[in-house]
C-alpha cells in the first residue's frame, strides 16, 4: 500500500498530466487549435475540429468563454476559470494571472506579468501595461500604466512602482 502511494506522489511532484486540471485543458485546445487552423492537411483539419469539441466540453465545465481565436501569451495563469469571459479580440501578455469571475470586454490589450483580481472588469477598447495589479472588483475604464496597482468602482489608482 506504501508503495501505491509513493507512486502516486512521485508523480504529482514530477508534474506529469492529471485528466482534472480544466483551466489548463481549456488553454491547451485552445493553444492546439490555433496551430492547427491554418493547415490544409486533412488530418490537422480532423483534428482542428477535435479541439473545436474539446474546447466546448472544457468551457461547459469551467464556465469560462474565451474565444479560440483570442491571442493568448505564454504563461497564462487561471486557477478558478469559473466565468471568466475575454472578449476575441483582446490580447494577453505573457505571464498573467486571471481570477475568477474576470471580464475582459472590448478589445482590451494586458501587457505582461498583469495580475488581475477575481470579479474585475475590464472595460474596453483600452490597455493595461507590464506588472500592473488590478484589484479585486475593480471596474477599469481607462489605461493603466506600468506597475501601477488600481482598485474601486470606477477604477481608481492605489499605488505607482513605475519611475
């Protein structure tokens, strides 16, 4: 029995693919998708549409409606997609972390390493530069500067790291 679960340990620690990661499943077919897309081949348009069913079953399950045709950087962090909504043409730097309940609505363009608080909207057309915090609850109209960190209804600026 010890063994069992040694095993069983050694490979979360090893980081191998578990079936129940959602967030990580609804990026991946996005990801794969987006690849595939653009191929002719018949094989990669089989299974362009395989992802297209994935991407559907991880959205049902999540609850989150990300587009596949959303431009996503490496990186991205959701650890509760639970109704996160990015509007198609937004765009996603590198590096960001996505809370729950977060809209992204307009072409809204998040720079990299942005941490957005669970239940912030996001307004747009508008941009959010490198290292910027908006908090939780947040309604951001307008631009946010880099490192700046915003919170309130309307969003309102709490502190400036940039020089």
């Amino acid at each position: 029995m010890n063994t069992l679960i040694g095993a069983f340990r050694c490979g979360i620690e090893k980081n191998q693919d578990v079936f129940w990661d959602p967030s990580r499943k609804l990026l991946k077919c996005i990801r794969e998708y987006q690849l595939l897309r653009a191929s002719k081949s018949p094989i990669n348009v089989l299974r362009a549409k395989i992802c297209v069913i994935r991407h559907r079953f991880w959205s049902v399950v999540t609850g989150a409606e990300i587009d596949l045709s959303c431009q996503i950087g490496g990186g991205l962090l959701i650890p509760h997609p639970n109704g996160i909504v990015i509007h198609p043409k937004s765009i996603i730097g590198a590096n960001c972390l996505i809370f729950q309940q977060v809209t992204l609505g307009g072409a809204v363009n998040l720079g990299f390493h942005v941490d957005i608080g669970a239940g912030a909207k996001i307004l747009g057309p508008l941009n959010i530069d490198n290292h910027a915090r908006i908090g939780a609850n947040a309604v951001v109209t307008k631009d946010v500067n880099q490192g700046e960190t915003v919170v309130g209804i309307p969003a309102k600026l709490l502190i400036s790291t940039s020089s």
